[in-house]
C-alpha cells in the first residue's frame, strides 16, 4: 500500500511535518523527485531538523528511508545532511538506502544553474541555485551521471569529461567564467564512493516487494503542484514533476499499488522565488503573514511572498493530484486577523475564471475576486481536538472545503507533531 503527499500550492505547505505524524505508521518514506532544492521542516522534543534529501520520515526509528530514482542527487549535500544528522544522534545505518538509476548533481551544476539564473536578468526564475534544472537538462540529453556511473571511478571520470565538454566551453566563452576541472571533481568526490556503494539498490525493486509483503509506503513530494514542470506556471517552476503522477516513475512502482493520496495545503499561500502569485498580499499585510508564519525559505533563507488563501489553485490541484484528502497547516498563523480573504475565482479581460488556466500569460493578468470572513483572536498553538477551534476557525475550514471539494482531514495548528487535530 502506497500513500502520497503532495504540495497543493509553490512548496512549503508543511509537508515535512505531515510525513513525520504520518510516519509512524508506515514502515518506508521514499522521495521520488527533486533534490536538495527543498526543505522540510520536523519540529520533534523542541528539535530542529530541515531536511534537502533525506526523508522526513528518518526521526522515526522503524522507518526505512529511500531516494528513488525520480530525485536527483547532490552527493556533497547528502553527506553533510547525513553528518549532522548523525551528530543529533539519529542512526541510520541499515535504514537508508538510495536508487541506483538516480541521477546526479555535480559542481558543474549548481555553478551552471546559479550562472544561468544571472544571465536571465530580469527574467529569472529565481531558482535556490541547487543545480536541479542543469541536472534534469543534463538527464533527458542522456549526459547525466547516475549513481551506477559513479560507483565505478573510471566510468565516472568518463562521463564527466564527456558531460564538462561542452560545459567548459560555454563558461569560457559565452558566460566568461572559469571553467571546471574533472580531475579535481574526481578526486574530491572520491571520499563519498564507499558510502554510496553500500547505500545504492534497485528502489524500485525494494519497494515493489516490501508493498507484495504488505509493508506501507509513504512518498513524499516536494515543492508543490504549480512548481511542476508540466502543469506550474511555466518558465517559473521547478523541473520535476511533483505532482501524485510522478510518484510511479520516480520510484518504480505502477499506479495501482497508490492507494491514498492527501494533499497538503498551507491556510494561507506562500511562494518563494519569482513567478505569477494572483492572491499576494500589499506590503503591510505580506509583511504581518511572514512575520507570524516565520515564512523564510528552509533551504535559501529567502523571505516568503504571502497572500491569501488561493482556493482556485488549490481545486486544480485535487483534481490533478487526485487527492482523497486534504491537510491544512498554518491555521494558527491566522489568528488575531479581523477579517481573512480566499480567493474564489479570476477575472480576465472582465470575463470570470473559474479555473487555474495553463497559460502564463492569463495567470500573470488575472485579478481575483474574494470572500471576505470573519477572523478570530485565540491563539489554536495548544488546541488538540476540533470542536475546540473558535466557530469563525470552523467556517473557514469548512468555506475552503466547500470550494475545492475535497474532504479537509486534518488540521495543523503548530510545528511540532503533537500540534494536529483531526477534523
Ligand atoms: P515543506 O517544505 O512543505 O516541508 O515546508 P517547510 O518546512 O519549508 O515550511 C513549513 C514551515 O512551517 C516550517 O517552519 C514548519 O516547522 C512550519 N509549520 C508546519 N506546520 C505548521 C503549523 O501548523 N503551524 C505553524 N505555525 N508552523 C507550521
Ligand atoms: P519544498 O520541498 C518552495 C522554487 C524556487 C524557484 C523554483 C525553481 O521545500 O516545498 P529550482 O531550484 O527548483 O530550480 O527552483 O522553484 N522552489 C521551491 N519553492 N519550496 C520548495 O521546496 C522549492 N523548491 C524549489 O524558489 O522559484
Ligand atoms: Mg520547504
């Protein structure tokens, strides 16, 4: 059995801390795409952890923790990820295991992918500068280096130098900049070659048996649905596809096997990085949603752009992800508002909306039209069971509901694990 989170809006809607509650009862967490372009966030014993590639299910001691083939692979970050880890005590020898078809990132990369974000100007997409979009670039031109590649040194010289070539002269010609050295990449990336050979397997396999033996598999997405490449606002999106279809090719499992798919959605929109964002807020008001949601990006530490809640996108995204259920985080952040808005449909050349549309160009245009409900004051932080929610807390959750149509299961009303209500 294989239950999937997703993202419902641009990332950050809390889904570290939802694998974590609902990692007690799975017995595997596997990301099966992006890379160390996310971060999620567990809060457990007044512990801090953010996680880039390891899943957030690890805290949990029963819990295996797999990379599928679908995540690209920075080995430096991994390994640093994995050291501090290990320096808060958490053991993971035997529970962590990583695709052998994964692809990975190299310094070529993230230096190109920092370098190309400059060179759009004005355009940029505002990436985290994690060499995510120059690893899938370099997958799909079958001029990637996957784990496999790298478990043989001579292979992985090879395929280096056949990757730097055109790369090298590109730096040295077009962006002006220092070329790179596979001889230094070699010989400084040789150190984590042990490390990989124990932890490399066919995930695919793995998990497809673990399921036949009756195990429980939870995939957890990053970044969220409109940051997927296929259905996001384009150019300005990620280059995986987070979405619950993407959970078959980047693990290795058919659609069957899915068996439960809950979305996570934040109370309120946040998007980090450049790109359409219909219902952000003015100044004053972002400024007041940042400041109590502390929304500064887990891996960047850029400041979070923060509107109200998009109920357009968000039914889009039940419907593209299939969601049986949705989680809602952040409803404490809310507290103390007079009134709150969510956005319930668009108008374009003074035409309605009610669709998320495909077409950058309209979603960049659109103007929202809101509801406006009542706020509450009480502060939810220390709320465990719904009918203790404020009435006004109540029918929002129920507004929003209504909206996209999909069951609201849970609620999240702090950071840490015991902080979920269910509904
Ligand atoms: P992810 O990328 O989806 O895992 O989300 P992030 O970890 O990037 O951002 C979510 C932030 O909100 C983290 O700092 C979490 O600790 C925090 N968080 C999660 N759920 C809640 C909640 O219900 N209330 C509050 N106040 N914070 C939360
Ligand atoms: P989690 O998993 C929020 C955004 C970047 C940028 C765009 C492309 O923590 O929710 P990339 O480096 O992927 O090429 O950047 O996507 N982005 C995220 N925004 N949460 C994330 O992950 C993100 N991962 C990428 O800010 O706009
Ligand atoms: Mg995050």
């Amino acid at each position: 059995m294989v239950t999937v989170v997703v993202g419902t809006q641009w990332g950050d809607e809390g889904k570290g801390k939802i694998i974590d509650t609902l990692a007690s009862k799975h017995d595997i967490v596997a990301r099966y795409q992006g890379g160390a372009n996310a971060g999620h966030t567990v809060v457990h014993n007044n512990q801090k952890f953010v996680f880039h590639l390891i899943p957030s299910g690890i805290l949990h001691q029963h819990v295996i923790s797999v990379l599928g083939n679908g995540v690209v692979i920075d080995p430096a970050s991994f390994f640093q990820e994995l050291t501090e880890l290990e320096s808060k005590g958490i053991q993971v020898t035997g529970r962590l295991f990583i695709a052998e078809n994964a692809h990975l990132t190299l310094p070529y990369h993230k230096i190109l992918d920092q370098i190309e974000d400059r060179k759009r100007g004005k355009e940029k997409i505002g990436t985290t500068g994690r060499g995510i979009g120059t690893t899938y670039t370099d997958k799909y031109g079958r001029i990637g280096v996957r784990v496999v590649d790298f478990l043989n040194a001579d292979i992985f010289y090879q395929k280096i130098q056949v990757a730097l070539e055109l790369k090298n002269y590109l730096l040295q010609e077009y962006y002006k900049e220092a070329t790179i050295s596979a001889e230094k990449i070699v010989d400084e990336y040789s150190k984590f070659r042990n490390k990989f050979k124990e932890l490399a397997i066919d995930v695919s396999a793995y998990i497809n048996e673990a399921i036949n033996s009756g195990k429980k598999v939870l995939a957890e997405g990053a970044q969220g649905t409109f940051l997927d490449i296929d259905f996001g606002t384009y150019p300005f999106v990620t280059a995986s596809n987070p979405i619950s279809g993407g959970v078959c090719i980047g693990l290795g499992i058919g659609p069957k096997k899915i068996s439960r798919i809950i979305g996570v959605a934040k109370a309120y929109t946040t998007r980090v990085g450049m790109g359409p964002f219909p219902t952000e807020l003015e100044d004053e008001l972002n400024e007041k949603l940042r400041t109590a949601g502390n929304e500064f990006g887990a891996t960047t530490g850029r400041p979070r752009r923060c509107g109200w809640f998009d109920a357009v996108i968000v039914k889009y995204a039940a419907q593209l992800n299939g969601l049986d259920e949705i989680i809602i985080t952040k409803l404490d952040v809310l507290s103390g508002l007079k009134k709150i808005k969510i956005g319930v449909r668009y108008i374009y050349n003074n035409q309605y909306i009610e669709k998320y549309p495909l077409d950058t160009n309209i979603f960049e245009n659109v103007k929202v039209e809101y509801e406006e409900l009542d706020g509450w004051d009480e502060n939810l932080n220390s709320i465990s069971s719904y009918s203790e929610l404020p009435q006004q807390a109540k029918k929002y959750i129920d507004r929003i509901e209504e909206l996209i149509g999909v069951k609201i299961s849970e609620i999240s009303v702090g950071s840490s694990r015991e902080q979920i209500i269910k509904r």
